[in-house]
C-alpha cells in the first residue's frame, strides 16, 4: 500500500492520519483533493462499523484505491448505548451539537447511571480485499452542565475515566493522548507495522 484516500473533509482527522500513515512512507489524500467528484455517502448503518464501512467500500470502489473512513460517537449506557451513530443528529437534521448535547442532558435528569463512551471505528477498504476494521473508545461519565471551551459536540459534559475535567476542559495533547479515535489510530498503527 503507497498510497492511501481518507474519506473525510475534517482538516484536523486528516492530519493525524498524515502523521500516521507518513511513518510507513504511505502517501495520503484527502478525498477533497481528488479531481473527481465523489458521492456523499450516506450513513444508512445501524452500527459505527457499518457506516464507516459504507463510506470506505463505496469510494474505494469507484477510485480503486485504498480508502480510509471513520464513524463516531457517543454511547450513553442509562440511554441504552444513545444517541451512537445518530450523535451528530441526535437532536434533528441540523446537526446541532449544542442542541444534541442538552438532549442528552435532559434524557439523563434524575438518572444516576452515567456512564458513557465516546467510541470511534476505523474502516481500511482495500480492493480486493477485506475491509480492516478498528474501534477505539474513551470511557467516561457525562456531568450535570456543559464545562469548558475546548473540543467540539459532546466533549463539554463529558468527564474521561481519570479526570475531574471535562474533555473539553483539556489540552489539545491531553485530549488526544486518550481519545477515542487516537486508541483506534493505535490499533490502525499496530496492524499496519504487522502487515509491512
């Protein structure tokens, strides 16, 4: 593999996966990038796996080239494992985070459970080959109110195991020393230096 598409528009994802993916001389493009017009992949998956294979597959597919795609979110277990793959929408259409994030909050008054994970699968379509899948989570609870002004969605109310702080209450390197989509990047990094 010399060359890798990661099929996201998100400037900072596409950087990690740069920084990774450098290491073993891969070469990456941002599917932005490319000169064709690719489809919008609709996330009609039921699980974060399914979705990010959706995306991965499709566009590896058409370009056959090896595609990378991702799908997060945020399981709350008092919410049975809600909103998951609906988190950006959780609240309607227009993804609004501050909309879906007091949802949240308002679904969990008067609950005492509240454990939750942000979780964050990594699909490698190849063609020809199987789909590669990763998951990578960061386990927490979610707090009464919103706390901090770092991060982005659910990140203000959401306390990692370990920190009396809410994710959005830490730096940037804190942040991404523990967080979902860096464990899957582990993950992704592990099989990579198996599979050279």
């Amino acid at each position: 593999m010399d060359r890798i598409v990661i099929a996201s528009g998100n400037q900072g994802k596409i950087r990690e996966f740069r920084q990774l993916f450098s290491k073993y001389g891969i070469e990456t493009i941002a599917m932005n990038d490319l000169d064709e017009t690719l489809p919008d992949v609709e996330e009609t998956g039921e699980t974060f796996e399914e979705n990010a294979r959706l995306k991965a597959e499709t566009i590896s597919d058409i370009i056959q080239v090896p595609v990378l795609a991702d799908d997060s979110g945020l399981e709350v277990d008092a919410l049975n494992k809600r909103p998951g793959v609906y988190s950006a929408r959780f609240a309607g259409e227009q993804k609004d985070d501050q909309a879906n994030l007091q949802k949240v909050l308002n679904e969990l008054k008067g609950k005492e459970d509240r454990e939750a994970r942000f979780v964050c699968v990594l699909a490698l379509a190849r063609p020809g080959k199987e789909t590669v899948y990763k998951r990578g989570t960061c386990e927490g609870q979610i707090g009464l109110e919103p706390q901090g002004e770092n991060g982005f969605g659910y990140d203000p109310v959401f306390y990692p195991k370990g920190f009396n702080r809410t994710m959005a209450q830490l730096s940037s390197d804190e942040k991404n020393s523990i967080s979902h989509r860096s464990n899957a990047l582990k993950q992704l990094e592990g099989w990579l230096s198996q599979s050279e």
